[in-house]
C-alpha cells in the first residue's frame, strides 16, 4: 500500500529516483515512526509524512517527521553530529543535561586560542506575552579577540560585531541574526549555526552529546520556528536550577548591560 510520504526535490536527488519511487510506493518507508521533530509517533498510512535526509561528510540517514513538523528536506550536519544522532537513536547516548539543570559540556569556542568552553542552558522565557525557547550562553572563562594576550574578556563586543543585539529589557523580542540558527535535529539540541563560506554555514557551538530539550520547551520552538538566544560573559548568570531563577538572572545581566540576545531560526527540524 503507498504510504502518505512527501519527498522533496532535494530529498530525492540524494537518494536517487529508484530510492524515492521504492519509498513512495511503500517499500523500505515505516508504516508507524517517532517523528524526528517533536519525537511523537506518526503513521505515515494515515497522514502526510515528510522524509528528511540528514547528510554528513560520509554518512546520511534517512528520517521521518509529521508534514505538519516539518516539510521533506536535506539537513547538512557534521559527521560527528550525524554520528550522535544515530546514536540517540539506538538509545546509546550518554546521559545529558535537561532543561533547567545547567550549562552543557560544550565545544572550545572557535574564534580564540584561549582555552575557554561554552556552557548553553535551554529554559523558557516569558517574551512579550508569549512563552519562547531561549538558549543562554556562558563561557566558563574570559574570551578574547585571535591574537589578544591580555587579560581583556572580549565575549560580549565579538557577538555584537557578529550581529547580536544589546538586551535592556528581557520582555522585548530580540532583532534576528541573519545567517545564524539553532539546529534541533531527531528532538534534540545538536548545534548553533553561524555564517559560513560560500554561503554555507559552519557550527559556532557543537555539543558532544545532542542535548536534550523537554517537551514544553520542543513544543514552543516548533510553533515558534525559532529560538532566542542569550549570551553573557562568565560568571553573570551561573547555574540556574529553575526557569524563574533564570529569568532573575537574564534580568540582572540586562540591568548591568551584560547580556546580549538574537532570534534566530531553527535549522532542519
């Protein structure tokens, strides 16, 4: 019986014609699934299923998600995000943080020698009547510029040249950050994205281990179709056990024009 499956024209020059004809007409495409979105289960014999292919350097897996989610695309990741995520998969993850619980282990951050990582909390944030997905990031250490030897913390002037925006009220929407995005990829945190060459884009923070989001907060991001994201220099706004906590905090860092934010959206899922 032919499933309902969309598969797009990027979809299907990956795969071949032969693969999508085979998946259109039922073979080697589930009947049930966990979306790769929102990781509720689906049936693509009942409604409108979208394929998306996840492609690394040597690697691509073929996933499903709900058309409602998200349309049939192409996600550009790293090997090793790919990698993690079949790994989540097959339920051989790690532990990783939750929502609330603090910073996760993070990638050095690539625009300085100095041997700084990023920590990224993901909570939810009261904006302007609406509840948003917010990531807050925060160094564990002072960053400074490529080729800087004093002891000058340059966190907060470097994001501002990369388009982020002063916060002096954490109720007001942020102005978005062309080229940036966050990518949630099978329901869960695998990267920030930032402007690349040639128009690509390149990881500005990679998590070793794709982190886990709560369902609240997957939920608000779907509808959304995007996430706002706060950075602060280290030691402004620390571990926050509670969203509420964060909020004083975020409000804080605001108040001492310590804090920084951007819109941006979400790639792939």
């Amino acid at each position: 019986m032919p499933r309902m499956l969309d598969v797009s024209d990027d979809v299907r020059a990956e795969i071949g014609d032969e693969e999508a004809d085979r998946l259109l007409a039922g073979g080697d495409a589930p009947g049930s699934y966990d979306c790769t979105s929102c990781r509720t289960p689906g049936d693509s014999d009942q409604e409108r299923t979208s394929t998306v292919l996840f492609v690394g350097e040597e690697t691509a897996v073929l996933a499903f998600a709900h058309a409602t989610c998200i349309p049939s695309q192409v996600v550009p990741v790293s090997e090793e995000q790919l990698q993690g995520a079949v790994r989540s998969i097959t339920g051989e993850d790690a532990a990783t943080r939750t929502p609330g619980s603090g910073p996760a282990p993070a990638a050095p951050v690539p625009t300085t020698p100095r041997q700084a990582t990023l920590g990224i909390t993901c909570g939810l944030v009261l904006i302007e009547g609406d509840l948003r997905p917010a990531l807050v990031v925060e160094p564990d250490g002072p960053i400074a510029r490529p080729g800087a030897t004093g002891p000058d913390d340059d966190f907060l002037p470097l994001l501002l040249e990369q388009g982020f925006h002063p916060v002096t009220d954490v109720n007001q929407l942020p102005g978005p950050n062309p080229g940036w995005s966050a990518l949630l990829a099978m329901g869960k945190l695998h990267a920030v994205l930032q402007p690349g060459s040639a128009g690509n884009q390149a990881a500005w923070w990679q998590a070793h281990q794709p982190l886990a989001v709560s369902d609240g907060w997957r939920a608000a991001a779907n509808k959304a179709q995007s996430v706002v994201m706060y950075a602060a220099p280290a030691g402004t706004i620390g571990h926050q056990p509670r969203e509420d906590l964060m909020r004083q905090a975020l409000e804080n860092a605001a108040a001492k024009g310590a804090l920084v934010a951007a819109e941006m959206p979400l790639a792939g899922t």
